[in-house]
C-alpha cells in the first residue's frame, strides 16, 4: 500500500466517528469532518469550523472567587455545506440502508484530494457506483470543492440530486464528566442572518453568532453535467433539486464549489463585504476550474512535503503514520497571525477549539524548521493577545506583567477550573522559550524589535510578582501555588518545570534587553517608554533568575517535580485495573494529587528544552525515577519520553514511544480521537524523529547525534535554520547532512564540528 | 435600656435588609426573617425557610472532573404567611410613603416577642397607630403568631385589612461573586399543589418541589374583633379581605395564627396528611388562645434561659450581644435528628441552608452543655446520614469507612469548588471529636452503642484510606492532598490541624472499640457484623495515630500550619487596603494561597481543641506566630483567638476578641449580615465566655481556670454536666462554684481539686 495513502477498506458503522476526524480536511482556516455528503443520521457529528469563529457565554459555577474567568469561548460548527443528497427514485441513497457491494475511502497525503468510491446496492435492487472527491484548497483559504460523480450500474430512471447547505446545526453534546471535552452549546447559538439564490447553482447564507457578533458566510455553486430539471430548496436545507433522466452506465457528475468567509468584526453590519468576498471567491474558483485547483493544492502540498517530509525505510505504517501527522498538523495551523492551532485542530469540539502551551511547546518546532514563516505567525499570535494577558495579570492582582491565559481562542481565561487552568503560570515561560527558540532558529531580528522583546519583558515582569525570595529557602527565589505541565500534581510549591522555565524566561529576557539596547537604541527607547521598563529591572529577572530556588533529593540523587512530590506515597499502580485509566476519568483530582504519579512529562520535559543544563547522569536518574510513576494520561508524554530515551541512548525504548504516539490517532489509542486529532501529540512525532532519533538541538548553534531504530534501514528529514535548508540521511552505518542552500554553515555531529558549504 | 431587649429606635431603609435578619425569629424548624407584615417592596428580602426544606438540581461546572459534586441543595424561600396589607381610604400603609410619626421594634429575649409599635400619617394627613406583636413558637414548632392591632388616631372612616399568603416567591438572586452566598433559584421553584378557603378566616396552600419531591403546606386563621366585610382574595396573594368602618381612637385586633407543616416524603402524595396536620395545629392553637401560646413561649424560654443565660454585669452591649446570640442559636437548631443548625440557621439563604463542620465545633458545646438532649439530636444528625458518607467516601475511591460532605442538607456532598470544600476531609475528624465531648459529657452510653462507636470507626478507617506511611517522613503517617480548616491555604500537604485531630479520632476511635468490646459483646459483635469490622483494624488505627506526622519546626519552636507553610513569604499586610479585606473578594486563591496568610484560626484551633497535648510555651509561641497572620475574615476566628488568649493570660486582648465577636450580627461588622445571621460565631461567643474567660476544660473531668476582664464586675454562667447543673460566678476577687443539682462532683478550680455536693 503506498504509505503517502490513508484508506479505509471497509465502513463500519462503529468507526464512523473515528474516521471523520481522520479523514477531516483543513486548511488552517477552515475545517472539514469527514463526515459523508449524504450524511449519516445521528450515527455522524457533522462537524464545520473556522479557526477561531466561536461564541462567548458565561461560565456558570457553583461557588465562584474572584478572578475566576468570566466567560467561555467555545469554537462552532456552522452550516454544512457539502451536504448532497441523492434519490434513485423513491430510495434514498445511504450508508444505512441497502447493500454495500464495495467501498473504499482514500485520503492523498500528496494531493490532499480526498477520495471515496463505492458500489451500492438500494433495497429494490438498483445499483450505482459512486465516486466523491473533495479538497479544502491550502490556496484559497475560503474554498472547497466537492466532485460528486455517480453512474447508474444496472437500471435507467430518475434520479434526484439535492446539494444544498444544511442550516440545521447541531452544536454536539459531550459525553458525561469528560472534562477534556469542555461543555460546547446545546441550543441554537447561529442566527440565519441572509439568504439568496442565484439562478439554478449559487445559494448564499450567513449566520451570526449573538455574543460575539461574529458572521459567517456560507456559499455553494453546484454545476452538474447532465441536463436536469431543477428546483431551489428553502428549508433547514438551501439549495437546489436536480431532477435527472440517468441512464444505464451513463456517469452523472456534480460539481459543488463551496466557500467561507467569516467576519470577526462585531460592530459593523458585516454580512454585505463578507457575502461579496464569498461571491468573488466563488467565482474565482469556477472560472479556475476542478483541474486547476486541483494542480493547485498539489503544487502547495508538494512545495510543503518538499520541506516538511520525513522519510521511514523499513516501517510503512509508521511512515504512513507521521506523513498523516504532519499532513494534519498543516491542515490545522492558523496562518493569519490571529488565529492559533488548537489541540485539536479543525476536526472536532474536543477542548472547545482553544489554544494552549501546545502550540509553543510542541507544535512550533515542527514549523519553525520547516515552514518558520508559520511559526512566526503563530509567535505574532501571542503579541497580539499581549494586551489580553496584562489584563489578565492585572485581575490576578499582579501589579506589573502579563499573565498568558491557560486556555483561550481571543486571548482571555477560560478556563473553569483554576488547578488545573490558571494555575499552569509556566505557560508565560514556554511562550518565551518559543521566542528563545525562533530567535536562535530565524535571527529575525524584526521580530524581536516588534514583538519579541516586549513580551519577554512582559513575562519576566510577572515572574519577578508571582516569586519571592524566601529566607527559610536561603533567600533562593521560589514560585508557590503553582501547577505544571503534570496536571495530577495540583497547586504545588516550587514546580521544578515551572522554575527552571521561569530562570529560562528571566534570564533570556535579560539578554535580549542588553541586544536590543546596543542592536537598536531607539527602539529600546520606544519600548521603555511604552512599558515604562525601569532601567534596574533587568537586574531585578537577572537576580531572580541567579537565585531561583530548583528542588533537588540529595538522597536520591534526583530533582523532585515539586516540593511535596516525594513525601507523597507511591500510586499503587499493581492494583489500579487496566480499565481505570486514564486516572482522571475515574478518580477524583484530590486522591490522585495525594500520590507519586504522574499525568505527563513534566521535570523530565524541562531537561528536554533545556538540554545543555543538565548533566547526562542527572537525566538518566531522573528518567529512570520518573517513568515508573507516568501513566502518559496525556498525549503530549510519550513523545517527549521517547525524545529523552534516544538521547540516553536506549533506542529501543525511544523506538517504542515513537511507534506508540506514531499512530495515536490513526489507531485512536486514547480512544476519544472522534473528538479530533491530538495536535500537539502529531507535533510531537516530528520531534521524535528530529530532536529523538536524529538527536538534533539547537540552541546557539546547530547539533546532531543520530541513532536509528534497529526496525529500520534509513530515515531522512530536513530542516530549516538560519536561512539553510539542511537535509539528513541517516542509515544504521552513517550519517549524511547536505546543504541544500547556498550560504554555509557549522554544525556539529556526534559532537565534531562538520562545515556544510 | 433592658438587656433581655433588642430594640431598633428608628427606621431606617439602608438598615431595613440586616434588621431583617436580626429580627428574624424561629424555632429550628420554622424561620421568618424580620419582614414587614405589609411588606417594603424590592427593599426587603423576604424569607420564610422550613429547616432542610430545599430544592436540588445538578451543579453546573466548566470542566466536570470524576467525583465532583453532582447536585446543590438550596433552602427555599417558602410562601409568606405574615402578609397583611392595611389601605386606609384609598391610601395603603407603607413605611416608604407618608410620615412616621414615631417609631419602635423590639424583640424581647425572654419571652420571644417581637413587637413594632409606631404612629404613621398617611400622604393624606391620616394618622394611625399601629402595635404588631410576632412569634414563632418553640412549643409548637409547625405554629407562628401575629397580633395586628390599628387605631385610626385623627379620623373614622373605612379601612381594608388584606390578610393572606402571598405566593409570589422570590427565592433572591445573590450578589456577583460572593462565594458566600452560593447560587440560589432564580427561577420558580415551588409548584403550587393545593389551595382552599375555609369561612372567612382560613386559607391553606400546598407547594410542592419538582426534584426533590418534597411539600410545603402553609395556613393561616385569621380572627378580627371587629365587625367588616369580608372577601376572599385569590391571586397571588390568598387570602381574606376584611372591609372595616374604623373609628377614631377605637382599636382594631387581627389575631392570625400561622402554620407550616412539612412533608420530606417525595414519594407519598403527602399534602392531604399534612394539611390534616397543618388544620390540627391551626384549631389546637386557635383553641389554646393568644395569651396561653404566648404563656408556652415565655414558659419555654424562662427554661431555656435557666441554664443557658451567660451574665454579664458592667458591660450591657455585650450582655445584650450574648444573650441576643444565644437566643438566636435555640432559633436555629434543629430538634429532630434528621436536621441541623445551618450556617446562617434560618434567617436567610446565605450558604444555602447548607450544615457544615460549624455545628461540631463551634455550636454542638453551648448546647452539650446546657441542653445535651439537642446535642444528641445534631449528632444523630450525622448518624443519619451515615451511609451517604459511605457512599462519599466510595465516590472518592476509598474502598472503606465514610467520608462526611463539607456542606449538604441531605448528606450528599454539595461543595461546588473543592479546593475549599471537599479537601476538607478534617471534618471527619470534627465530628469525632464533637463524639468524644459529647460522651465525656454525658456519659450516654446509649448513644455510644447505638450511633457513636460506628461512626468512630467508619471515620478511623477513613483517615488509613487517606493518609500513609511515608518512608522518606521515617514511615511517619502523612495525611497529603487536603485543606484544613484555613481556607487561604489550599491543598496542603500535613495540614497540622487535620493531623492532629485524625490522631485523635484514630485513637478515640480504638479506645471505644475496646470499651464496646468489654461494655457490651453483644452490642460489639453486632456491630463488626454489621459494617465487616476487622480484629486487626484498631490495631492499624493505633499505629497511625502513634505514627502520626505533625510538623514542627525547630529554628522557631513552632507548629507549621502545613508542610509548606512557612516556605511561603508573609503576606503583604502593609500595603494591603482595608477595603481589600475580606481577601476573598479581593484576590484569586491562588494569589492568597502563595503566602503565609490565614483566614482564621488552624492550628491554634487545634491546640485549643486538644488543648492537653500542647506545652503552654508551645501555645505562646504558636500565638505569637500566627495572630499576626490571621485576617479573622471567616467569622469563625476571632473566637477561637480570643479562648486562647484567656488561656495564655492575655485578659485584655481576650476581651476585645470576645468584644468584637459577641455583637458582630448586632453591629454587622461583617457586613453581610443581611444574608443570614453567623451560627458558628454566636456559638463561639458562648464558648468566649465559658472556655475562655471561665477557663473551662473538659476531658475525663470538669476544670475551670477563670479570669475576668477589667471592664467587667462580674460575670456567671451554668453548665451541665453528667447529669449536674453547676453555676459559676466570677468577680475581679473569687469564682463562686455551685451544685445546682443533687449528685456530687469533683471539679478541678485553678488547678485545685473541689468537691460540689
């Protein structure tokens, strides 16, 4: 099978919601369930998206403090416009009635084309052969388009096609006590807003959200190449009846261009601009044409493969695997510099379409070195909610900083449950360190005059508030009431993640402080002026950073994850049954949080992105103390264990964590992937590969240490940094770098510097 | 001005809402708050609660995590019965239109009479007189009173007296972010069920729950002495119209008795018993007549008064504070095992209703002690309630013994933020203690055997669940992951207080086994029959409570309040406004929580408590530590402040603890008094008074060390005590002691040993 292909071979009824995350097609800006043009009853979770298109509504609780984030912001589905539904006389064309007598679904990696080609048998005996393509073009953000082709196989007739938009949206329900979930809207939340036809193939709706005031435009054009008696439908469902003579073996194709456009902009009346950018759109891809844009989205996506590729020998499913992560992890990110990549991407309500840490911990690297222009825009993302975050600080009583939100579309809190949501401060530092990483990886120093050094002043200001130094501590500087990256560790005092980040955060905003000064005096000036930055602050983060407090066990001879962490028992993980994991579906925060457990990667994280601050025998102590005691609960564990095992040196282990979250949607191993992918577990694949097998870090210049699984005969992947492109070939025998650019440059393998020129 | 009186001279509307509360009478089943029969419009808060009567319905989260409470329970505001509207021509009596001439209310604290006296002149020059007397009956506790009595002062002419039930229930909406207040209905909640009209003077209506299923049924009897037309009135309000041709100076009489009868029963058709019950009491008290009822209500209280009345000579606003306190808790509390005394009792909606830790350890002595028979009843509460504190303890995954809610009517556990809620495991522990005291007093054997000796177990064995041997604390037993009673500090880890008091519950718990064991085989073997009780389990209770970890830290000589406690900076007092305090409308918890800042009294309550266990140095050192620390902004503080400072021998500063706790609703120094009086504070005024200043202890045997403030002359009070009523008299010079009863008794007096016979 050629592992650039997803297929499905049979459809089972019981995998159906599975697959339509899977086989969800994206852009970034809009997203697509694979869900069927026919639909397929309740059985579907019919699911459109637009990044960041969500409504707002106050989040209820049963006793709410203080400073607890006001309102919820949870990303719709709005009005479905694939929707093609096909009679073959008085029967109705479905997956759920009649005979399939072949079926296969094809999703192109290389193509981005999504296929599916079936035979059908209806209950009265008549047979079709069935044929549907469909794109979500990367080059039109705003379009779609649907290739719908049928051929009556035994029996001539009338056949009736119906393409429309369903306008009868259904905001999902979630399953009961998933917090992973979040509560999505049960009512109506889109109000109809317009309507219109155009001739016999062009309807138009938009949809207006109350609270946010956001609009979104939904538009089709349907050609069809048969000749066809033809009526508008002006119900839940817009759109036209077309009433065909089919013929035995005769094809019947219909072609369906569909566009969305969405409004942020609440106070404007916004559905007249919006409607004509939709009709523009529409027309553009008609006067196109199906052959060019689909040349189009093939030339994107090869132009992207050429790049972000990463090649397997010896192992097609995991090939196949991470080529479907990164093809998704493209189809997710938001390029617009104000929308972000959420968890889970375009392709289900899971967590409510918010952003997270994900994104600069987990998905960035991928971009960065790959398509670093992405990554940009998503940096640009956390500048342009910087304002949102002062906000924020300021409500949490922090006089001076910015305190990022733990979970959010706009920018603002929403998260319900503080330990587990505001609690994570250490986002404030990923934030940074991402900037730490484009900087290094880019040298683009714009960024860093424009955006970057601002926010590092920012949240290095918070820190210096949300620490003290504290005398019984020896005056070292401790950061309590906190949780980190481990999620079943709560309110803990001196996270060792969350210190050592934060030391990251202070001490890289110092640094960049003294460039910008010397780099740029007049915009050090302008910043100072705009923050009213002190002159001895820098000092102040350098002071912080110099004495900041990070647990160590001297008995142990390892960093504790928190204060308390190892006064706490041991989870009794002999007598926790199979069935009871992930732990926070069956146990209440307060037991889990009593014992030595853990959700996630969390010190061992930090001694990831801050590799060159440890010793390798404090790693092999730390990992060897902390894998007994991670149930990966989370999807963003296993590939960071996996990336830590290759560098210890134990490939198989590190072989074994990749294979595992390789296919973790594909396979649905957490079980809930109908909810939509795990972004942030896909990113993290990609580091597998790079930072694991190929060993690659950089920081101050670029290094490699390549080792290989023995299951494999090669693999290869390339990456971007400072304007190069480099690729890697790594055998069980050598390693081969290439400069694919012109200007050289030094890298190190296994430690001896190599010059690619 | 009469110390037995609470008297208001002036009306004033910006007072109206606290003096509603304060004036609020009841019988801890039946609770009126101090409206007005002819109501003030939108500015009053009208409230008529019947002890555990409530609606449930599921509490909304953001994120639902496992074992989160599942429903709130909110006491209702039920039908007012107290309505009686005066139109004087065509002008109706209002305290917001015409002149108030002058003006008085008074509750009378010996005999339970709240009595308004005031002359109006209406807008049209008319002038009246108005007496209105109220009570809520102890004797009859389904029965309350109103005498309305009129004289037209400057004119004759007709006047209408409408008497009735109004059914228009608000249950009030709670101002924004005050988790004090929790959330209560906003919508309708009581369905109406039932009405009729008997003659001219009876009205009954039903009002039943959808969820809970429970019925409420309210009557009135009205008799007028005066010749009047009358009408039935049927809308909202029900009730009678009574149309009178008043003359000058000639005095009309409204008696009008009212009933309230509940049934809890949601699965019978309960109103038709209950009406029977409400009609009996109507014609019982109708037959009894106004000036007997009044005689059983002053009858009652002269008996309550006889061992509860706490003397005060030189300082009447205190004497007036405690007795009014005093009066309030016998309002409060629930008689019949299967209710309790709510954290407001039933003076307003404030807390919902809800019974918390506040009655083991703060209210259950004043009754111990002076009439041990409610005592026994609130403990039975919680033997009721038994199982649901098992089933808790299985949500929360412990395999055995019970855990209590933090705060429910009905058992379940209600707490929608657990931080503050159910981490609070230590009132387990509470109610142990609350066991032992009550034993110690009583010597109720009885009870041991029938309720107590189970609960004792069911909670040891919780705290084994909870808690573990912790090789890195030298196999000390560590209770992780809990909030003690400071809610500033959440999640701790060896919060001391709890330890300390699940020593003793493990300890007691074991003692009384034994004592079973030996008192009773039968009984003991019945009962480890019953909930499956180990041979080997005391054993493991012992070693727990042996290996008990309590931190200390040495550099100080104090007792930390948990493991972290004091690696946290001190609170910024200095630069904290005082209109930042309570700091829980003021600063996310997380904020507060990174401090060394506590919200009340933790440990020190603790050394209080087990007062035994603790060098007095300790106790002064600990003193010393935390008063400078503590906000007193839980109500529940300045008590316990204040009992320890008497012991320590700072009479002075008990003083002003006690000055300021004793009129706190009085003087609403809290500023929330109008949403319900401080249950828990009054009581501890009451404990100021006997464990503070008369320096009384009792643990296997009675002692008092008595000291007495300068402001005062003297003071005494009476306690009961294994079948004794003694009475103590302090004065500046000597402590009189006397036996009020026959048995004999040897009681310790500043350390001394006195025989009372």
């Amino acid at each position: 099978m050629d592992n650039w292909q997803i297929v499905e071979q049979d459809f089972r009824l019981e995998e159906a919601l599975v697959n339509e995350t899977l086989f969800a097609l994206g852009n970034g800006y809009l997203g697509m369930r694979g869900t069927f043009e026919e639909g397929l009853g309740p059985a579907a979770l019919e699911g459109v998206y637009i990044n960041g298109f969500y409504e707002s509504a106050p989040i209820i609780y049963g006793e709410k403090f203080q400073a607890f984030a006001e309102n919820k912001q949870t990303i719709l589905n709005l009005a479905n416009a694939k929707l093609i539904r096909l009679r073959i006389g008085d029967e109705e064309f479905s997956l759920l009635s009649g005979k399939l007598l072949s079926y296969q679904r094809l999703l192109d990696l290389r193509t981005g084309v999504l296929r599916r080609s079936l035979q059908w048998e209806s209950p009265q005996g008549k047979q079709i052969q069935l044929e549907v393509e469909r794109l979500v073009l990367h080059t039109r953000r705003h379009v779609a388009l649907i290739r719908y082709r049928l051929t009556p196989l035994n029996f001539d007739g009338p056949l009736t096609l119906l393409s429309g938009i369903d306008c009868a949206i259904r905001q999902s329900e979630h399953a009961e006590n998933d917090p992973r979930l979040g509560t999505n809207f049960s009512g109506k939340v889109l109000r109809l807003q317009h309507k219109s036809f155009l001739g016999q193939a062009v309807v138009m709706v938009a949809h207006r959200t109350v609270t946010t005031g956001f609009t979104a435009v939904c538009g089709i054009r349907n050609v069809l190449d048969a000749p066809a008696a033809c009526q508008a439908v002006d119900n839940d469902v817009m759109g036209f009846k077309y009433q065909i003579a089919a013929r035995c073996g005769q094809p019947v194709t219909l072609d369906k261009i569909m566009v969305y456009v969405a409004s942020f902009d609440a106070k404007a009346e916004p559905a007249v601009a919006s409607i004509q950018t939709a009709e523009d759109e529409l027309d553009a891809a008609a006067a196109a044409g199906w052959s060019a844009l689909v040349a189009e989205q093939r030339d994107y996506l090869a132009d992207f493969w050429d790049s972000a590729d990463i090649l397997i020998e010896g192992d097609d499913a995991l090939q196949r695997g991470i080529r479907f992560n990164l093809f998704h992890l493209l189809q997710a990110v938001g390029r617009d510099e104000r929308t972000n990549i959420a968890a889970k991407g375009l392709t289900g309500l899971g967590y409510e379409g918010h952003y997270f840490w994900d994104t600069e911990v987990y998905v960035l690297p991928f971009f960065l070195y790959t398509r670093p222009e992405i990554s940009r825009d998503l940096l640009r993302y956390r500048y342009h909610i910087l304002d949102k975050a002062r906000q924020r600080a300021r409500q949490m009583s922090h006089p001076r900083g910015a305190l990022y939100s733990w979970r959010s579309i706009n920018g603002e809190e929403c998260s319900a449950n503080f330990p587990t949501g505001t609690a994570q401060y250490h986002i404030n530092a990923d934030v940074a360190f991402a900037i730490r990483r484009y900087y290094d990886a880019t040298g683009d120093a714009d960024f860093m005059k424009s955006c970057g050094v601002e926010i590092l002043c920012e949240t290095a200001r918070l820190w210096l508030d949300a620490g003290d130094f504290i005398p019984s501590r020896g005056g070292q500087f401790c950061i309590n009431g906190v949780t980190g990256p481990d999620e079943y560790q709560i309110l803990v005092n001196n996270n060792a993640y969350t210190n050592l980040m934060a030391r990251e955060n202070l001490r890289f905003a110092v640094q960049m402080v003294s460039w910008l000064r010397q780099a740029d005096a007049a915009a050090y000036h302008a910043l100072a002026e705009k923050i009213a930055l002190q002159d001895a602050e820098p000092d102040a983060w350098r002071e912080a950073a110099e004495k900041m407090y990070v647990p160590y066990d001297a008995e142990r001879g390892i960093i504790p994850q928190d204060d308390a962490f190892l006064s706490k028992a041991v989870w009794d993980f002999a007598h926790t049954p199979r069935d009871h994991y992930p732990l926070l579906l069956h146990y209440h925060p307060l037991i889990v949080t009593r014992y030595q457990v853990c959700k996630q990667a969390d010190l061992l994280l930090a001694e990831f992105l801050l590799h060159d601050q440890f010793e390798r025998a404090q790693k092999l102590r730390d990992f060897a103390y902390y894998e007994p005691l991670t149930t990966h609960d989370s999807s963003l564990s296993g590939a960071i264990f996996g990336i830590l095992a290759a560098e210890l040196g134990d490939v198989d282990k590190a072989y074994r964590y990749f294979a595992e979250t390789a296919t973790l949607d594909l396979e649905n191993k957490h079980g809930n992937t109908r909810a939509g992918i795990h972004a942030a577990n896909m990113a993290g694949t990609w580091q597998g590969i790079v930072f694991g097998f190929g060993g690659m870090r950089a920081h101050d210049g670029l290094s490699f240490n390549p080792t290989i699984p023995a299951q494999w005969r090669a693999y290869a992947f390339k990456v971007r940094y400072r304007g190069r492109l480099l690729a890697l070939r790594v055998t069980p025998d050598e390693t081969r770098i290439e400069l694919l650019s012109s200007e050289a440059i030094e890298v190190r393998l296994n430690g001896v510097p190599v010059r690619l020129d």
